[in-house]
C-alpha cells in the first residue's frame, strides 16, 4: 500500500506531468484564465488521461507486442485517445451542454494533447505492470487537473496584483510556474 501511495504522490506533485516534464504546457497556460474554466478541463483531461493511459496499455501488451507491432503504438496510443475523448465529449454535451459551449474546441483537442499521449509512453517504457500503471496514471490525472486548477487561481490573482510592467504577461506566468515546480520538488523527500 505504501508502495501504491508513493507512486500517486511521485506522478502527481514531485514529476508532475506539466512542471515536470513538460507534458501539456498549451492547456496550462491556455486555458487557465479562470478556475471554472480549468477545473472542468481539469476534469475532462484528467479522465482522458486515466482512461486512455489503461486502455493504451492493455492494447499495447495484448495486442501490439504479441503481434510484433511495437512501432505502431504512437498511432494506436493517439487513435485510441481521440475515440475516447470523443466519446466522452458526447457524453458531456448531453448532461453539461453550457460547459461544451464555454470550451468548444479545447475540449476536443484534449485527445491530441502531448499529457494524454505522453502518460502511456511513459507507462509502457518504463515496464510498469497493470497495478502500478493503473495508480500511476490516476497520479498524473489528478497532478495535471490539480496544477492546472493551481495555475488558474494564481493567474486570477495576478490579474488583480500590482505587478511591474516588464514582468506582465507571459513573464510572472513563466516565473510563478518555476516557482510551483520548485515547490512541487519540496514533495520529494517524503516519497
């Protein structure tokens, strides 16, 4: 059990899929101008990237790697991720259609993003089995939904800050995002 938390807590604060390893960095400083707006983002990559990190995996050593076909899990993994992600969008727009129209395009652009894809390369390189990969990806879920929520509430707050005028903009967001790294880094010695 000891084992399982510390695999959450390492794929969700100390190698955080966006500070870390610069996975899905568009969605972090695109879509991070509001917390509702982040949040539900949050939400729907975080399902994306649990869901397709599984079914990546089950595909990759059921299917691919006994069939000799190792090359062809960049295609399969971004197949099997927009399919879902489309499915998933269907869902949503029957019971959230507000929160559709707020996000458009974002939300089907989810399927393609680089933390989506990059959680099941990650999996299947580093030869974890179905329990270890199965808790690692519900960490990157839950770390990249968490910093993106983070990041919308300190860009918020900014907003209303008096901050000098060469470090408006993308600059306090490159900074402030440094300093959640470093802060996530803290996390590394109880892991």
């Amino acid at each position: 059990m000891a084992e399982f938390l510390s695999i959450v807590v390492g794929a969700a604060l100390v190698n955080n899929l966006v500070l870390v390893q610069v996975l899905g960095v568009s969605f972090f400083f695109s879509n991070t101008n509001k917390i509702q707006n982040a949040a539900s983002l949050g939400l729907l990559s975080g399902g994306v990237i649990y869901c397709s990190s599984l079914l990546n995996f089950l595909v990759f050593r059921v299917i691919l790697t006994p069939l000799g076909l190792q090359f062809l899990q960049l295609l399969a993994f971004v197949f099997i991720s927009s399919c879902l992600t489309c499915v998933l969008i269907i869902r949503l727009k029957k019971h959230f259609p507000f929160s559709f129209r707020r996000h458009g395009l974002s939300m089907l652009m989810v399927g393609g993003n680089s933390a989506v894809i990059g959680v099941s390369l990650l999996i299947n390189n580093t030869n974890m089995g179905f329990s270890e990969s199965f808790v690692y990806s519900l960490g990157a879920a839950s770390g990249f939904a968490l910093v993106l929520v983070l990041f919308a509430a300190l860009r918020e707050r900014l907003e209303t800050s008096d901050v000098p005028l060469p470090f408006k903009g993308l600059a306090v967001d490159l900074i402030s995002a440094g300093l959640i790294a470093m802060a996530f880094l803290g996390f590394a010695g109880i892991v």
